[in-house]
C-alpha cells in the first residue's frame, strides 16, 4: 500500500515541505511548497508553526509519516571514533564519550549516534545532542501544525539522503566526495557526501545573510559579505581532510534558497578552489520539482527521502526515550483494528456465502426428490424419494423379479463362443453362476491360454478374465487349464463381434 512521507524544514524566514509518495518501484513527489515565517513578537517557534501550519492546510498534505529537521545551530555534533567495530561494544560505550564531550547532564539532553564509516580497528560516530527544553519547544510547535513527526534528525548529515536514494545528478564517482553546503539566513549545514553516506558533517552560525546584503550593495559588496562563510568551509574542508576516512573533494553542491543568488557560485569556487554550483535534481525528484526551485527544496526534499529510505540509510533520531514519538504504536494498534475488521468482514462473507449454498442444495436435493417421485410413480405406480428405495424397486431388488438372473445361461454360451479366439480349444467344463463364469478345457499350446483370457477380458461380459495357469497331460502334447471371470452383463449379451 503506498504511504505518504512529509519531510519539513522549519528555518528562520521561510518553512519548507516536500511530499512523497511511495511506489512499486520507488517514489513520487506528490507536493512540494514554501512559506515564509510570519513578522511579529512572538517566540520563533510559534512563528514557525504558523507558518508550516497554513502551508500544511487541506487534506492534500496528509502523510502517514514525517520527518523533521532541528532548525538553526539549536542541535550540536560531535565526532566520536572508538577503537573497536564491534555495535553492542558501541552501544555499551558511546554514552560515556558523550557525556565527556557535552557541558550537560545526559539527563537533561537528548542525543543519539550513527556510524559515518568503519575501518579496520576503528569506527567514527557522528553524535548529535540537543537539550531537552529545544526538543519540546520544537515537538510542541510541529504539534500546533499537526505535525507529530517519527524522526526529529539535525539537517547536516541527512543532506545525504538525497544522494542514497539516487535524486541528484551527476554524483562524484566511487573513491571522491562533494561537499554539499545549504545555505540559510543565519545557519549552514554542511555535509561531506561519498557514494551516498556522509562522511563527516557540521552546522555552524552563519549563513547567506552577509553575501545577500553585500549583493544589494553590489559587485564589490558579494566579496565583502562572503568570508566568514568562506572561512568556515575551509575549515569544514580542513576538518575533513584530517579524517581516516578522508579522499579527494569534487565540488561544491551550493543548496538552499540563496543558492541560485547571481555571483555566488562563482565567488566561492574562486575562494576555494573548488567547481561550485546549484544542485541540479533527476528521475522522480526531478519530475516533481522545477530546477528553479531543486536548491531551496533540498533539505526538506532529503528529510523525505530519509523516511523513504528508512533507519537502513540513517539510524540517527533525537527522538528516544521520553520524546519517543508513540505514532508507530498508534499506527499498529489503528492497523491491528483495521485487520480486525477486515477478517470480521471476510468471515461474514464466508458465512453468508455457506448459508447461500446450503440454500441452494436444499433446493436442488428437493427438485431431484420431486422428479425422482415423479418418476417412480409413473413407472411402479408408486411414489420414491429415497435414491436407494427407488433404484432396488427399478431394478426389481427384494421382489420376486430381483431372483431373475440378469443374463441367461445361453446368452453367456452365445457370448463366449463369439469371444473365443481362432486356436485349437476344447472346454471340458463350463460353470455358469449368476456371477461367476469358470472353465476347464485343454490345448495343444500354452501361450494360448493368454489369447483366451485376452480375448475374454474384450467382452463387457467377462470382466477380469484371469487364469489359473497351464500344465501338459502326461506324455500328450495337450495343456490342462482353468480360466475365471465376473460376468458383468447388466442384460442380453451383445451380438458375436460387438461386446
């Protein structure tokens, strides 16, 4: 059955949504669409739910499942490598390096890992962590949406769902990487991508604000705007690069809605080095989405293909424990109910359908009765309904007519001498009962018995001819036989030649 799949992007000034619709073979996008978040003194959050709440109206928005992201730097990320690849060893671990690399409590955060890469005697973790109050503010808003997603993940390394499921064109070959870098108002997220799994991935404060007041400026005013986030890329690049798990960078995938902003591109292929350029789409993702509009719906659009792709792409989900989203238990209990009512359904048809039958034979049963009666009544006079009692009177079973043989002695003679085979034969007895036929005779040939009993079992009459064996008389050139036979023959025996 197709499910429907909501990724959703809350950011400072506009919220995102992509739709997707699962398939037979794949997906489809069903909708995609923008709002920008309302003015006004109200927290951000509330803000935010407004916003997502009226772009989400109407029952064309409607999905079985949703994935968010953690909006802004509200979600931290911490890389964690251990010296060992084995998952339980890491389960047992894990906890204690991110208890050392956090200023909170474990209790008052919630945070969860997955595994970048593993090599031989080491695994890297990608931890994300964010406190408790964030979490609820941002499950409370996506509430008053009527929102309650089952995965609440940090953007950055989800980037990378959109390169897992197959929608970007043209990715780097096996062996080299893209960094692919969205860009918003006051955040980036950037994520090293390679053969569809994140490599390495972070979100740092700010964003495309600075180049898009210097672009207002002008020329000149882009390259004014553009080092603090260039000088972060480099460093993620740095970052990188000082990893096991480093390998040569192919480019820049430029994402979000600043992305198509003139001059950018080439401003930071210039700073780093790097061919620079706006994610361009293809397959479904393309089909549902305009290449105008492929930057700026990246991230929700890769949100979705997270829930498309499932925990097999990306285990990370900050929401265990008490934020626990308690839609996959609703979903079994509404779809334990379902298959209740399905079955209730199926067996009341089934009754009914038994109930029909049962009818329909009685009914059946009482014409073959009445024309049994019918029947009986024409030829005997009298009236039958019992199948048994009708065929015993018929055939004349417990009258004086039933002790009448069915075939006379001389219809069986009459019927064995047109039976007999063309060979030397002479019959020393002949024993008729009413349904059994012996013989006794003797002839120059053994193998001639087997042409007798052959010949005999062609008659409807003689059914299972079987012999008792041949043996020589004495010094005679003659052989002593016994044959056996049923005699079937319901009445006169047919003409000689015509069973």
């Amino acid at each position: 059955m197709a499910q429907r799949i909501l990724g959703l992007d809350l950011g400072a000034r506009r919220v995102k949504a992509v739709l997707l619709e699962t398939t037979l073979r794949g997906f489809e996008v069903a909708r995609a669409g923008e709002l920008p978040v309302p003015d006004g003194e109200a927290p951000l959050r509330e803000r935010q739910g407004a916003a997502a709440r009226e772009l989400l109206a109407g029952a064309a928005w409607q999905a079985d499942a949703a994935v968010a992201s953690v909006p802004g730097v509200t979600a931290a990320s911490h890389l964690v490598s251990l010296p060992f690849t084995d998952a339980r060893r890491i389960e047992q671990t894990v906890q204690y390096e991110v208890e050392a690399a956090i200023p909170f409590d474990l209790a008052d955060v919630a945070w969860d890992w997955q595994p970048l890469e593993r090599l031989e005697a080491r695994t890297d973790l990608l931890v994300g962590v964010i406190r408790n109050e964030e979490l609820a503010a941002l499950l409370a808003a996506l509430a008053s949406a009527g929102v309650d997603p089952s995965a609440v993940v940090p953007a950055a390394p989800t980037l990378a769902a959109a390169w897992a499921a197959g929608a970007v064109a043209d990715p780097a070959p096996a062996g080299e990487a893209e960094l692919a870098v969205d860009l918003g108002a006051e955040r980036t997220h950037a994520c090293v991508v390679s053969e569809g799994r994140c490599l390495f991935a972070r979100t740092f404060a700010g964003g495309a604000a600075g180049a898009l007041r210097g672009a207002g400026e002008g020329g000149p005013g882009l390259a004014r705007g553009l080092p603090p986030l260039v000088r972060e890329l480099r460093a993620t690049l740095r970052a990188f690069e000082a990893r096991p798990s480093r390998r040569p960078v192919r480019r820049l995938v430029l994402c979000g809605g600043s992305a198509e902003l003139p001059g950018l591109a080439d401003a930071l292929a210039a700073e780093l080095g790097l061919p620079a350029g706006p994610l361009r789409l293809q397959g479904p993702a393309a089909t549902g989405i305009a290449p105008a509009e492929a930057p700026s719906l990246a991230l929700p659009l890769a949100l979705a293909l997270r829930g498309w792709l499932g925990t097999r792409f990306q285990r990370l989900n900050l929401r265990r424990g008490a934020f626990a989203s308690r839609r996959g238990t609703q979903d079994v209990r509404e779809r334990v109910v379902r298959l209740s009512v399905y079955g209730g359904l199926v067996l009341l048809l089934a009754l009914v359908a038994a109930g029909v039958q049962a009818v329909a034979l009685r009914r059946q049963e009482a014409l073959l009765d009445r024309s049994l009666c019918e029947v009986t009544e024409r030829v005997v006079g009298r009236c039958f309904d019992d199948f048994s009692v009708a065929e015993s009177v018929l055939r004349g079973r417990g009258t004086l007519a039933g002790a009448i043989p069915r075939v006379s002695a001389a219809g069986i003679l009459a019927e064995l001498a047109a039976r007999a085979p063309a060979v030397p034969l002479r019959l020393d007895r002949v024993e008729i009962g009413r349904e059994k036929l012996h013989l006794q005779g003797t002839t120059d040939a053994a193998e001639n018995v087997d042409k007798i009993v052959s010949a005999l079992r062609a008659s409807r009459c003689f059914a299972g001819a079987r012999s008792g064996g041949a043996r020589r008389r004495g010094a005679e050139a003659r052989f002593e036989f016994t044959i056996d036979a049923d005699i079937t023959c319901e009445g006169a025996a047919a003409p000689a030649g015509k069973g």
